[in-house]
C-alpha cells in the first residue's frame, strides 16, 4: 500500500496530466459520448436522496460487527469487531462514484449486474436503483455485514439484489457456471492484491459481451494494484480502457478498431 505522501502525488500527477474531462481531444466516439453524456451528467435522480440519506445514518450508527475479512485493501484495519459508523467513514466508496455507477447502468441500459464487495451495500443500492427491472448479484466475505447490507436494502425497498456471502475465490466460480445469461456491468471491490484481482478479470471474460464493462476500484492504491491494472487493461481483449485514477474502466467494444487507453480528469 502507497503512504498517504506518495498516493498525494500521484493523485497530483494525475490532475496535472489527465485528459481535461470535458471530452476536447478525444479521438474516440464512444468515449467522447462517455465524457459528455455519462461522466459530466449532472442531473440529480431521484433515488440519490433517500440512498445518501441511509449513509448518513451508518455513519452515526454504534452497532458493532464481528468481520471475519474484508479482503486486502479494504478501508479497514484488523480488529474483529467494528462499528457500523466506522465502516460507514472509512469503507464506503464516495458518493461521486456510485452514482457514476448509477449513470452508466442508466445510460447503457445494462441489466445483469455482478459486485465483488458488497460492505454496507450503498454502493450495491445506487446498481439496483440505476435498473430497478435489472438483477443485482453482489458478494460479501464477512456474514455480518451482509446481514446488515440485507437490512438496508430493506429500509430502501430494493428488490432486485441477492447477496452471495463467502469468499470470492469460492463464491465466484460457483456462481459463473450456474448463471446463465452474460453480465453487462461487474464493479470489482474486494481483495485488493495483484494475483486475485487478474485471477478475478481472467475468470469474467468467458461472461461478458462486447458492450460490458468492468470497473476496478483503487487500481493505485498500491504498487501491486498498478501492475494488475497494468496488465488488465493490456489484454488484447481489452479495447478502450479508462483511468479515473480511483477507479479503473475496462470495455470490449469490437467497434473501436484500434487499442486505446485514457486517463480522465474526474
């Protein structure tokens, strides 16, 4: 794991060099219509309230939860037993990218989405609400807070999201070989370390389709997460990938001819 320094500069690098985030200078149709329409979308919709609200209250909640793993990288450190408002503050991805998330299953129009990482599940909320006739399958390690993920889901009436508890090395290729259709968006969120995270990505390809995506959360937050995302966005199946430095984004799309890579100020 980079220090706190050496993430800063190269979050300051990345500023510095990235794309504008406005779309000038983008060869690319497909991603240009991604930077106008889906990355600079600023409509608030309306699930995004009731959603940030739950989080506010995590945060404030003093129930304790027994973890058994979060997986490398998590936000957490090793005590057995964490306050929700801990997990809520230090776990949760930041509200600026699930609803990215949101905008891109809403744009895009996917419907069978796949979560390795549920924690709390706020992040799984924004998946399900963005298509609420859509399928979410996410995956948590830690039983307890699955139990709780569960639980907010309920207090936001979602109906579409099933839970697989246990770990993704087990989970995962049960799962695979019992689904039936493709996935059109996976958000991996879990097991921060280089072998796992390739293990992960070489595992989805045979399910996804030429309109996926898969997006990979902190591709620098170590020097083992920049040589997966290194290597995962190199895979000659890979044609367009993007780096939004906290969150990496891999697409199939045969249409673009030509391998290309971006990194975009977000």
């Amino acid at each position: 794991m980079f220090s706190k320094f050496e993430l800063a500069k190269k979050y300051i690098a990345y500023k510095l060099n990235a794309l504008n985030g406005k779309g000038h200078g983008t060869h690319s149709p497909f991603v240009y219509n991604f930077i106008r329409k889906v990355l600079n979308d600023k409509e608030t919709y309306p699930s995004f309230a009731a959603i940030e609200g739950l989080r506010n209250c995590l945060k404030k909640e003093d129930t304790e939860l027994e973890i058994k793993d979060f997986g490398a990288g998590s936000r957490v450190d090793g005590n057995h037993h964490r306050k929700i408002s801990n997990i809520a503050k230090a776990a949760l991805k930041p509200a600026k990218f699930s609803q990215l998330f949101y905008r891109i299953i809403n744009y895009y129009q996917y419907h069978q989405i796949l979560e390795l990482g549920t924690s709390l599940g706020i992040t799984t909320s924004y998946l399900a609400s963005a298509d609420p006739q859509g399928k979410v399958f996410t995956m948590e390690g830690a039983p307890s807070v699955a139990k709780t993920a569960n639980r907010n889901f309920e207090k936001l009436q979602l109906t579409n999201i099933q839970i697989i508890e246990g770990n993704f090395d087990d989970t995962l290729p049960v799962f695979l070989k019992q689904f039936p259709s493709q996935l059109d968006f996976i958000f991996i969120d879990g097991n921060h370390r280089k072998d796992p995270t390739i293990h992960y990505f070489n595992l989805l390809l045979p399910h996804i389709h030429d309109h996926s995506v898969i997006i990979f959360d902190d591709i620098h937050w170590s020097q083992d997460m920049e040589e997966a995302w290194n290597q995962i966005k190199a895979d000659p199946r890979v044609k367009i990938s993007i780096d939004l430095f906290f969150v990496g984004l891999v697409f199939f799309r045969n249409e673009n001819l030509e391998k290309e890579d971006f990194t975009i100020r977000f």
